[in-house]
C-alpha cells in the first residue's frame, strides 16, 4: 500500500509544480511522477546528511519552502492559473493511473534483479529505517551513498526490505523524459509529423528491447536513477539552451533536485551531472543569472556531498582522500564558466570550447592509458568480451548503439544538440578512467562495474539519435550546408 501512497504523492506533487508554473501546456506532466521523486529523495538526503536521520518535520519544511518558494516566484500568474486547474487535473489524474499500474504490476510480477552490492543497498536503507544513519562506514557512505537506499527505506516500516516498483518506475520516467524533451523541442508539430514520431518511437523501442536496460528496470542498485537524472539534467539543458523549454522554473525545479539525486546516487554521479551541466553553463542565450543559480545549486550539492563523506571519515577516526573535495572543485569551475560565458570570446567560440572539452577527456583517457597500459588493455579486453563477446549480457544493443551515435554525431548539421552529444560522448570514456582509481582492471562477466555503468550513457545515446533523426539537418562534415531556421510551434 505504501509504494501507491508515494506514487500518488509524487504525481501531485509534480502536478503543483506544473500549476505554478503553467505555460499554456501539460507537457510537464509527463515528468510528474520524477520531478515529484526526485524532490522528495532530495530532501530526504538533506535530512541525513545535516540532521543524521529522517526528521519528517524537517523534511515537510523542505518541502514547504520549495514549494512556497516557487509559489512567490510565479505570484504574478498564479491567479490566472487558477482557471487552468481543468486542463491540468485530468491529464494528471491519467498519469496517476499510469503510475499505479506500474505500481501494482511490478508488486503482482515481484520481478527483481540482484547483485551482491543490491544487499549493500538496502543495508544503509535499513540504516535509515532504524535511524542508525550514524552506523554508516566509509564503504557504505563511498559506493552507495544515500539515493539508492532512500528509494526503499520505507518498505522496512512495513515489513519489506525494498520497493518492487522503484526501479521499474525509473524506467518509465526515463521513456517519459524522452517524450516530453520531443514535444518540447518539436512543438506542435510533434504529434502531426509522421517523420518525428516514428524517429522518436523507434529510438524507445530500440531501448526497451536492450537486455540490459530491461535488466536494470527492474535492478536494486542505482545505475538506472543516475541515468535518469542525468538524462532529465541533459534534456533540459537542451531545451533550455535552444529556447524551446517550456516553463524555465520548472525546468530549472527538474534540473536542481536530479543534481542532487545524482550527486548522492552513485560515486561518478557528480561527474556526470557536471558534464550534462557545463554546456549550459557557456551558452550565450541563457540568461547569466540562470546559469549562477544553478551553479551555485550544484555547488551547494557539492558542499554537501563532501561534507557527507568526510563526516563518515571523521567518525572513524579517519583522515579525508582528496577524492572527497572533488566535487566541490567541480561546483567552482561550473560557477567560473558561468561568470565568463558573458565575454565575447566565449559567446564567439562556446561551440569550439565544447569539442575542445570532449576532445580533452578523450586526449586524458590516451594519457592515463601510456601511464598504466597494463591496467588499461586488460580493462579493454575485458570490455571488449563483455560488449561484443556476450559476457556482459549486452548483446550487440550497446556496440549498435554507440556506432549509430556517433553517425548521427558526424553527419547531423545543427548546434541544438550539442549540449546533449558533449554530454553523452563524454560520459563513456569518464566511466572508463575511473578504472584508474582502482588496482584491478576490469573483468569479464555481467557483474563488471564498467559494464553495468555503461547503461548510465545509453538514454542519453538514445534521445541524441530520436531528435537527430527527427530532424533535415544533415550533411557530412566537410560540406557546407544550409541551416534551417525552424520558429519553436508550441503545443
């Protein structure tokens, strides 16, 4: 009963927010159910890093603030928003039902995939359950941090040990991400062009029909959660940049509760959010007040994360690695390129700055490898029989995927997406030098953690190739074609 009472509480609250912000579309509702989650695991994070525990009268505090905060914001509409409550109510009530379907199907399936770390999980869940938040160890606090665990530490009160239906509503939430960036991007037009949907329609089917997305969907772990706020950080960064967003607070709402959710998910988390970020942080059309604020959000995410960890080392007696700082120094240089993205320099080059950037990490991934090359062929080799071999149950989803990428990369003529190719091309070779922070290579098999982290880059890939292939922009590289100016149709 309790996975339905949550359910109905985050589609609500995802449906306040779209009536304070409404912008004379329902789209948002699509991502109800997540914005509402990702708020509420927020706060719940906020709680146990500064409190140490779930103190409920803290958490509904948060959560008034937010709202209450946003209710100011958007003061001037919000009485001619009243008379849209129609509109709104009954698109939402069809999105709760959605939702209570996955709910009761994946509590009627039981469906759920383990994995030793899955037990690691929803340990620091019973932690929280128990109010032992202070138990936590520098191994729990490190690699499974607060997120995962705040998805299940409800079902302990009664008398289950994890939520059936967290993951597989994760899973929806990302096919419900990619929709609503469509309708956003293409407007009107969207579900009258034939061309738009079947790009859009084909790239979803092509995901669910990925074994490992459908292994994750229903996975007790938190690779599927970092890929949807990541995936929900991106998409808007996206629209955001490209003018076509449809209310900016909402999406600014969406942006600033996945980075925390990221940040808090999995040890790369906030390296992944910062990737998705930093373009908007250097594109001219974003007002520089918009990119401080959220620079500074995710500065404050940052600040937070670190004081966590290095909490957990203090309490063991235990001095801090330099590790635990990085995310903070992240958070800086977010905030550095907000303040420069105003100079001409950086408004006449920020397209050059991003593949400057991306052939960066690819040019640090090269350096480590002459540094380690042991360590890096091994891992390759491991990678290389888990991807094309079949050892990482992937099939030949992820090789199709990332070569279809990369096509639609080279050949698609428009500036729109860069944000969201920097944020995906980069995300794989990141994953890939974390193997450098360990003494052992990467290993053959399934239970690989490159293998599994690599499903933290396929919805970007899969979104990147639905709005490119929707599109007539093309061209390869070496010719000069003809950018058509394409006026946002709003739906």
């Amino acid at each position: 009963m309790h996975e339905f009472f949550m359910a109905t509480i985050f589609v609500s609250l995802g449906a306040l927010f779209l009536f304070f912000n409404y912008n004379k579309s329902i789209s948002e509702l699509l991502v109800s159910y997540f914005s509402g989650f990702a708020a509420f695991i927020s706060t719940i994070i906020i709680s146990l890093v500064l409190i140490g525990s779930i103190n409920f009268m803290f958490v509904v505090s948060l959560f008034l603030i937010l709202l209450l905060g946003n209710a100011y914001v958007q003061r001037a509409r919000l009485a001619s928003n009243v008379r849209h409550i129609p509109t709104i109510v009954l698109p939402a009530i069809g999105v709760w039902i959605v939702s209570l379907t996955v709910v009761f199907v994946a509590r009627e399936a039981n469906l759920v995939s383990w994995h030793s770390d899955s037990f690691q999980y929803l340990r620091v869940a019973a932690l929280i359950a128990e109010d032992n938040f202070d138990m936590m160890n520098r191994n729990l606090a490190e690699q499974r941090m607060i997120s995962t665990p705040a998805m299940h530490f409800l079902s302990f009160y009664f008398d289950e040990h994890y939520a059936r239906s967290a993951a597989p509503l994760v899973s929806v939430s990302i096919i419900s991400i990619i929709v609503f960036t469509a309708l956003f991007y293409f407007g009107g037009s969207f579900l009258k062009n034939w061309k738009q949907l079947i790009a859009v329609g084909v790239s979803i089917l092509f995901l669910v029909s990925i074994n490992r997305f459908v292994f994750h969907s229903f996975y007790v772990n938190g690779h599927l959660l970092l890929a949807a706020c990541v995936l929900a950080i991106a998409a808007n960064v996206v629209l955001l940049a490209s003018g076509r967003s449809g209310s900016r607070p909402f999406a600014y709402i969406l942006i600033g509760a996945s980075i925390m959710v990221a940040c808090f998910t999995r040890p790369e988390g906030f390296m992944l959010a910062a990737l998705a970020l930093g373009p908007l942080m250097l594109w001219p059309g974003v007002p520089a007040r918009e990119k401080l604020l959220i620079a500074g959000w995710y500065l404050i995410c940052g600040l937070l994360l670190s004081y966590f960890l290095i909490s957990v080392y203090a309490a063991g007696g235990h001095a801090s690695p330099l590790r635990n700082y990085a995310a903070p120094v992240a958070g800086l240089g977010l905030m550095f390129a907000a303040l420069i993205s105003n100079l001409a320099i950086v408004k006449a080059y920020h397209r050059h700055m991003l593949h400057l950037a991306e052939a960066a990490v690819w040019l640090s991934l090269a350096v480590l490898a002459l540094m380690s090359p042991a360590l890096f062929w091994a891992s390759l080799q491991a990678t290389y029989t888990n991807a094309l071999g079949g050892a990482g149950a992937w099939g030949y989803g992820f090789v199709l995927l990332y070569v279809l990428f990369y096509i639609f990369a080279l050949t698609y003529r428009s500036d729109d997406f860069l944000p969201l190719r920097f944020a995906a091309s980069t995300t794989v070779p990141i994953l890939f030098m974390l193997v450098f922070t360990r003494t052992s290579p990467y290993r053959v098999g399934d239970g690989d953690s490159f293998s599994r982290m690599l499903i933290e880059a396929v919805p970007l890939m899969v979104l990147f190739i639905a709005l490119a292939a929707a599109n007539d922009r093309w061209g390869l590289p070496f010719m000069k074609t003809r950018k058509r100016k394409e006026a946002p149709d709003r739906a």
